[in-house]
C-alpha cells in the first residue's frame, strides 16, 4: 500500500540521517512517530470514524470522496510534507 511505500521513504532517510548527523533515538523515533500520526491524521479525513491525533480544523470529507485515490493523495501528501521538514536535506 502507499503506506507501506512512505514508511519505506522515512526508514531510508531515518538511515542517511543517523549516518549524517549522529542524532540521539529519542529524535529519531519522535520523527517517526509524528511521520505515522501525520499520515494516521490525513488518513482519518476519509474515514467516517476515525479520530485524528493532532489535526483540529479541518472537517472530513464528504463520504463520496472516501476513494482509495484520494485516501492515497492526503496520505502522500501528508507523508511528503513531514519527511520534508525533518529530513530536509533529503528533499531532492
């Protein structure tokens, strides 16, 4: 699943990260962590009974908009836009 393929994406650069800078487990399974809470929360957008974790805000989605394509969509986005802020210098 796009899950399985994002956690893949923050295990390789969890990897390069700990080469690179040496930071303490703590940090590392905080970004984790949050990586799968942020998914979990995009997640729960399309679920018509899911609660999130930390998103406030924003509604669910209309139950006609519960696709797998679009589930996949919040997910990536989510997923991208976290392993982008703390692996920063893997974005490329």
């Amino acid at each position: 699943s796009i899950v399985y393929r994002w956690a893949e994406k923050a295990l390789e650069a969890t990897s390069r990260d700990t080469e690179r800078f040496k930071p303490r487990p703590t940090v590392t399974s905080r970004y984790l962590g949050l990586f799968s809470i942020a998914v979990f929360d995009a997640w729960t957008r399309y679920d018509s009974m899911a609660n999130p974790v930390y998103l406030k805000g924003v509604e669910r989605r209309p139950a006609n908009e519960h696709t797998d394509q679009n589930k996949e969509v919040a997910i990536s986005y989510a997923a991208y836009r976290i392993l982008s802020e703390y692996y920063f210098s893997d974005t490329s």
